[in-house]
C-alpha cells in the first residue's frame, strides 16, 4: 500500500518550535539590552525627590534684604538684578515673615539703573505697625510679580545646573529605578519651575545634584 506524503508546510508542531525560537531570541535580546545599558546604583535616602503637581504658579522676587532705621521707624534696603528694576514701582506691595508671622511691605524708591550701579537699591517701608527688628537684621521680601496662573509644577533643585532643566531624571517606584527623561520648562520663581512638557502629575523626579550619574542611562535605588 503506497504511503500518503503529507506536504502541508505549517504543521502545528512547526509552527510551536518557531514561535519558541522567536520567543527565545527576544530574550537574549532583551537581556543583551539590559546587560549593555549603563547603569549607576544610588542611596535612596540621599536624594531628594520631587512630586510633581498641578497647582497656582506665581512669579516673584525674593532678593535678601538689610533692615536700617529710617525716619518713620525701621526700613530695608536690598539689591535686585539690574534686568528685574522696571518690573518694580514705588509703592508695589510684597512682605516679609518675622517670627513665622508675614508683614507687608511697599516699595519706597528704587534707585536709578546707569552704568555706575549694575544692580539697583530698592528700599522697603512696612505698611502698618512694623514688628520688632535690629539694625542689621537681614530679611528675605516676597514681591510677588503679575497675577497667579495654574500650571504643572515641580520643585527648583541643584539638577537644574548640570541638566539645563532639559532633562531629569523620573523614579520607577514599583520597579525601584529611575530612567532619563526629556522635559521642558517655562517660567521660574526662588521656588518652582513651570513644567511646560515631559512630565505629568504624581510624576517623582530627582531634583538633587546628578554628580557623575550623566554616563547612566538607568538608576538603580537602592533603599
């Protein structure tokens, strides 16, 4: 009796020693990948990591101020960048905290912008009765520039300095890493930056210093 030669190309066990071929060759390149990507293993505990967060972004300057005894009672005096004077006014409001307690303050006069001075004098008086200070003292003043708008916010940090804000670094929490990321930022105030693009809210970014951590391409946390 003459044999029936089957010539059906695609048998079910071809077909199951391929597909295991294919799948065992992704792995090899997977785990070729992961082996080959560099990576650099850090303390959790020494970074510092920022959540980032939807909420009222304000511009404002925060120059350190020095308090002086004026002819109405005490006043401060402080330096602001030459580029910031004509966002100032006489009379502008802003405020300083002394003993947890803020008090509002008024520009009194801004010294002129010339060649001679690079960054002018702005002097402060208290509007009401002001609280105890000495001579001397030195004090920051919050003056707040424009109306607050809704923004993506994350927190200023030294990463800013080694990254230009073009990327950072973004925490893998269920996977205890953390992978590069390119981002965009807008407007800054001495505390936040406005995230324009790149990251989302609930997003935890390292904003410490990256030291020697820019030939990594993965962060290991280790807790």
């Amino acid at each position: 009796m003459d044999r029936r030669i089957s010539t059906k190309l695609w048998t079910p066990r071809r077909l199951a020693v391929i597909t295991f071929i294919l799948v065992l060759v992704a792995a090899i390149s997977a785990l070729l990948s992961y082996l080959s990507t560099p990576r650099a293993r850090v303390e959790k505990d020494k970074l510092t990591i920022d959540t980032v967060r939807r909420g009222p972004f304000q511009e404002y300057l925060l120059p350190v101020g020095e308090v002086r005894t004026g002819p109405a009672g005490p006043e401060i005096q402080a330096t602001v960048d030459r580029y910031d004077a004509p966002r100032l006014r006489t009379g502008q409001r802003g405020e300083v905290e002394v003993g947890g307690r803020p008090h509002p303050v008024e520009i009194a006069a801004i010294s002129a912008v010339d060649a001679a001075r690079k960054d002018p004098e702005v002097r402060f008086r208290f509007v009401g009765e002001p609280p105890a200070l000495q001579p001397g003292q030195a004090l920051p003043v919050r003056i707040p520039l424009g109306e607050p708008s809704e923004a993506l916010l994350l927190k200023r940090g030294p990463f800013f300095q080694e990254t230009g804000g073009r990327w950072v670094w973004v925490v893998d929490e269920a996977r205890g890493t953390a992978a590069k990321r390119e981002i965009r930022l807008g407007r800054q105030n001495p505390e936040v930056y406005e995230v324009l693009s790149g990251l989302a809210p609930g997003d935890r970014v390292i904003t410490s210093t990256y030291g020697q951590l820019d030939d990594a391409e993965e962060l290991v946390l280790a807790e």
